[in-house]
C-alpha cells in the first residue's frame, strides 16, 4: 500500500476566564512526493501547526487581557 496524502491536526484548549474557554486548531493535509518518508513529512507538518496554533491561541490570550484592562 502506497500513501499519497496525509492529514495532520491539531488543536489546543485554553482558559481565557472562568467559564470561558477558547479551541484553536488547525488542520493540513500534505500530499507526498516521489521519495519522501510520510513518517518525516508527518513530524515536520505537525510541528509546524503546532507552532501556529501555539502562536495564534498566544496572540488572543494577550489580545483578551488588553481588552479586560481597558
């Protein structure tokens, strides 16, 4: 069996206040060229959601204290 597509997701949830929590996630799906090892596209794509969702729940933890001290 040949695999010629992956899907990666990934998701965090946060708690911005009481009784407010917030899900971000995102999801990517990669399609494999001649020659590359799916395990490594998988590790490679993971991380790089995992840094955009770590980066995009980071700006709207900041976002959400700016507003709650205004």
């Amino acid at each position: 069996m040949q695999i010629d597509t992956i899907e990666v997701y990934y998701d965090r949830k946060v708690q911005l206040s009481q009784f407010e929590p917030i899900t971000f996630g995102a999801t990517a799906t990669v399609t494999l060229e001649d020659g590359d090892d799916p395990d490594e596209v998988y590790a490679e794509v993971a991380g790089d959601l995992q840094d955009a969702v770590e980066r995009e729940l980071a700006r709207r933890v900041a976002t959400k204290k700016r507003e709650e001290r205004e």
